[in-house]
C-alpha cells in the first residue's frame, strides 16, 4: 500500500514562513528578481507585497533609498544609476 502524498510542498512551507513572519522578508531568484514578499513588507518598507514582485533587485533598493529620508543610510548606499558610454544627459 502506498503512502498518501504530502500536500506540504516548498512553496506552502516558504508562504508559511512568509506570513508567520514579524519582518519584511523579499525572496528573490537566482537572476535578483524578487518572486515573494512576506506581509510586514507594507507595514515595514512601505510597499505592497504584490507591487515589487517581479522588480529587481537594484530597482527594488533604489526605491526604497528614494523613499527613505534625505541623509538616512539608505539615502547614501543607495545604487546609483551608471551613465551608458555615449548616452546624453538631458
């Protein structure tokens, strides 16, 4: 006789951690886009949980240093944005 199957995969267990959590946890890929945001995401960056899936990983920072008071630590550690060989600066 067989064994039931599992019902608890990977995924149902990293959705539990996820909402169990009292962080602001991002998961990203091994590419740096982020593919899950647990639920203190709002209440801790500030962004809903389904507005940076799919956002990488710079993006990601860069909107969160743009948001942050000016002089905060994630003003000043921010990624800043490398001017393309060739583009203009208007």
């Amino acid at each position: 006789m067989a064994a039931p199957r599992s019902t608890f995969t990977p995924d149902v267990a990293l959705d539990s951690l996820l909402e169990a959590s009292d962080e602001a946890v991002l998961v990203f890929d091994e590419a740096l886009v982020c593919r899950r945001a647990g639920r203190r995401v709002a209440a801790l960056l500030g962004f809903e949980p389904r507005s940076v899936l799919g956002l990488g990983r710079a993006e990601l920072l860069g909107r969160l240093a743009a948001q942050a008071p000016e002089g905060s630590f994630a003003r000043r550690h921010a990624p800043r944005s490398r001017a393309r060989p060739g583009a203009r600066g208007d």
